[in-house]
C-alpha cells in the first residue's frame, strides 16, 4: 500500500471509520524507495497498533477501528448492519441476483430471476420510510408495489417473477404513513402447468479423438432442475478439462416425456434442450392499486384472496364465476413465405414442431411463419370487469399475434401471453399467430445438398464465383455462410407455435 494511500486511511479511521484487512507490509511503488516502506511501516505501526490478526483482532484509533482476522460478517454483526438486500424465497431453489446503487436521494436496486421458471419472494432491502416502487423493465410500466411492509429500519417487498424475469425496485418518495397491504394470501384450487417432463439419461464432454471424457450427467440435471437449457460446451460447464489441447464436443442423451432425443455441441458452442422455458406456474392472483389507492385483485382463477392492512384492517376479494380455461384445439392452417423451401400452406390437424413434420421444406424452414385459425369466444369471458388473456404456451422463437385484424403484439420471451380483450368478439373470432424461428434448421436443410463453396476445415477457403456473380447457388443451397457452423447430422432445434394454445379470464375485483 502506498504511503499516500495508508495516509488517507488514517484519517477516516480517526474520524471513525472502520477498516477490515491484514497490516500493510510495504510500498507497491519505488517511488522514494526506502522511504517509501519506512513510511508505511510508521502508518501501519500507528493503525495496527498490537492487533496480529490471530491473538488480537481489533485496534482502537481515533474514533475508528482496525478490525484483522474477523470475517466481514462479523464486523457487520458487532455493528448491528443488516444486509443491504436478502430474501425468502417461495422455494427452497429459489435463486435472486441483484445489484444496488443510490442516484441523488433515490435508492435504485435491480433484481433478477436466475431460473427459467415463475417464482415468488418476500425480499428485503435495507432501506426505510420510503415508498417502494415497481420498474418493470420489459413493459416500461412504473407501479408503486402492491404488498409491502417495513420494520426496523428496513423495508421487505413481495416480488412475483417470470421466468428468468427482473424488475427495478426504486426508493425515491418518502413514506406518507398512508394505510397499505403488509400481506396477501390466496386459497385457489391448484392448476397442474402441464410442462413436459426433461430428464438427463447420459451427458458426456468429451474428446473426439477420444482422447479424454468427463461425465457431465449430474451437473446438466441439476442445470434442468434449476430451468437452464442451453448449455455451453466448455470447461466452465464441465468443471475441468478432460483432454487439454484437443477438440471436445458436449454429447447429451435426454428423454423428453420419455421420448428420447439426442443432442451434440462443439466445444464452445451452445447447446438448448428440446423443451419449454416456462417451468412452473404463474401466480394465480395479483394485487394493484387503482387509482384512488385502494386495492384491488387479478384473479385468473376462483377463490379468495385475503389482504392483510398496516392498519391492521383485513380486506377479501373473491372470484366465484370465472370460466375455466379453454384449450384452442382443432386444426391450424400454416402458410409459409415464397422461394424459402417450404410448400405455400400445410394443414396441422394438431400443433407440433415444423422439425416433426414430413415435408423436408417444413423441417428445415427458417423464418417467419403465419398460424390462421378460427377460434370461439363466449360472452361470459367478455362481460364487464374481466379481461381476455390468450396464452400460446410454447413458442419456438418469437411470435407476433393479432385478433380479428387488431395487432396484439409481439412476444419474446416466456411466459407467451397477451391480453386479447382490444380485439376479440362474442362468436368466432379469426386468429393469426406469426412465428419466427431460428436460423439453423436451414443451415442444416442445407448441408443435405451437395457443397457450393470450398472449406479449409471450418473456414472459408474463398469466395466462390457464383457468389461473386451475384447468381444463386449451382447446388439449390438456400443459404450461404463464412464459417461451417453446422453438418447435415446436426440436431435440428424445435420450431413454430409448439402450444397448448388457451384462453384464460381474469377477474378485477377490488378489495373490501
């Protein structure tokens, strides 16, 4: 450490600061070599006084203290400081991530779902007599937090998450004492998620010259347990190298509600098993605040909800009449884009994945794809005080929807669902889901044609004349790239609107 550096330490540990860490030894610089290290020693000798990290542990100096050989926890205990951020998870896996940083007098902390999977958690921050805000990063929407409570000096809100969902939690206003919910709890009848069942038979990183192996099969299903499906081929995942200096692969044998599937990834390439992101089960009730602040509950289910107030008031809601969700079955016309491969329309007599279907230009299509169906919506799910909620289940990757003509939206990003309200009617309603998978089902449709260009191993060896010439491929290749990511055998990834497709009601119902 520096002289200037221990000097400045002095100070704030004089005007009371505490400092953790061993005695400094000497100067890092030459600068003013010796006197540099004397100058150390003098500061060190002031600071550390006798404590040696082992028999003495603390130094009084000033109004501070140097504190060496007690773990941080320690130190913050003897202070009485609480966490800045814990939680209590609705699981035992639950798993937050979070960061916090302080902008002029606002408390801005980010938290973070590290499972691809719904979940819930009483979260507490160490913050006090502010109001706790929502910053929902997807939707832009700014809310102050519906359930929250706080005690000796710090401030627990109850935070519900998407799979692998974040949200800004901003303290900014102070606390008017106006009367809030502390606590909400919900007797609803259980609805199963009906998530495929992903179970790891045998996974290996391995050499391919067979150099060396690893078998990774407990590591890839504790990663499945926790609803991480794509899984990158390297040390990190396996935990060591199993061959150093030599090509590896990550070869996984699955069973995806026990039909078995196969799967290889080169080394430091990404592999996503076959199944949806969406593990769990969403919230069946929410609670908001309507405009005057008085509470209200979202039901997507019946039940009751019971609201337990700072004041010690109790408020219930219930919801008696809400029509059970409706699966959309029945067939699907599925058109597809021009000069891409795939037949102009195929019929779907149920949804599946394009890679399942037997026309090859369908298994190996790449791009954006248009569902049509014609779906039945009663009045009762239209009456005033509820909403329309279309939920699309799996989608493999992207989906842009619209009802009757009216745009609904594009998802990204489980859970795939939208409110359909804006453009639905009694009676029979056309929907329309557009699809945009990834690209290298086309990739690999492409390797089963002769090659067009020349390769020097994995890379480009030149550009070939066709390409120069501006002409299509000599050999009916579609596609054309620099670098020979994929082979004719390469695992093809689902895609398309996988399902099931149901609409489900909502009840606003305010409490009382």
């Amino acid at each position: 450490m520096t002289p200037q550096t221990l000097q400045r330490l002095r100070e704030l540990v004089r005007a009371g600061a505490t400092v953790v860490g061993p005695r400094p030894q000497h100067s890092p610089s030459l600068a003013g070599f010796p006197k540099c290290d004397a100058q150390v020693k003098k500061f060190a000798d002031e600071l550390w006084g006798k404590c040696d990290g082992t028999s003495v542990l603390e130094n009084s100096v000033g109004k501070g203290r140097i504190v060496w050989g007690k773990s941080l926890a320690n130190v913050f205990a003897s202070q009485n400081l609480k966490p800045d951020f814990e939680f209590q998870g609705a699981s035992a896996t639950t798993r937050l991530a979070y960061v916090h940083r302080v902008a002029g007098e606002a408390d801005i902390y980010f938290v973070s779902n590290q499972r691809r999977q719904f979940d819930s958690a009483e979260c507490t921050f160490r913050v006090s007599d502010k109001i706790p805000e929502l910053w929902h990063p997807d939707t832009g929407m700014i809310e102050s937090a519906p359930v929250w409570s706080a005690q000796a000096g710090r401030t627990t809100v109850r935070l519900d998450f998407e799979p692998a969902g974040s949200v800004f939690v901003i303290f900014r206003h102070a606390a008017d004492g106006a009367d809030h919910v502390v606590a909400g709890s919900g007797n609803f009848a259980t609805e199963l998620a009906g998530v495929p069942k992903l179970e790891i038979q045998h996974a290996v990183y391995t050499a391919t010259d067979g150099a060396g192996e690893m078998d990774v099969t407990a590591k890839l299903s504790e990663l499945v347990r926790d609803g991480q499906l794509v899984i990158a081929a390297n040390n990190d995942t396996s935990g060591r190298d199993p061959a150093v200096n030599h090509e590896k692969e990550l070869r996984v044998d699955y069973a995806l509600d026990g039909k078995p599937g196969h799967v290889i990834a080169h080394e430091n390439e990404t592999l996503t098993l076959p199944a949806t992101t969406t593990v769990g089960q969403s919230p069946q009730w929410k609670t908001s605040l309507a405009a005057g602040g008085s509470p209200v509950v979202k039901a997507w289910g019946n039940g009751r909800v019971e609201l337990r107030m700072v004041s010690g008031k109790v408020l219930h809601a219930d919801a008696a009449n809400l029509p059970a969700p409706q699966e959309v079955t029945g067939s699907w016309n599925l058109s597809f884009p021009p000069n891409w491969g795939a037949p102009p329309t195929v019929t779907l007599e149920k949804l599946i994945s394009w890679t399942d279907h037997t026309n090859d230009g369908v298994r190996y299509f790449s791009g954006t794809a248009t569902y049509e169906k014609d779906i039945e919506i009663s009045a009762e799910r239209l009456s005033a005080g509820r909403e329309l909620w279309l939920d699309l289940g799996t989608v493999k990757n992207f989906a842009e929807v619209s009802l009757n003509g009216q745009n609904l939206g594009v998802l990204w990003k489980p859970p795939f669902r939208v409110t359909a309200a804006a453009g639905a009617k009694p009676g029979v309603n056309k929907l329309v889901v557009k699809v945009t998978n990834l690209w290298p089902n086309r990739l690999i449709g492409d390797e089963q044609l002769p090659p067009d260009c020349e390769w020097d191993g994995k890379q480009l060896k030149a550009w070939p004349q066709w390409l120069l010439d501006g002409k299509p491929s000599p050999t009916g290749r579609l596609t054309f790239m620099t670098w020979h990511h994929w082979t004719k055998d390469s695992p093809l990834l689902e895609s398309g609107l996988l399902g099931p497709v149901t609409l489900r009601s909502a009840e606003i119902i305010p409490a009382n």
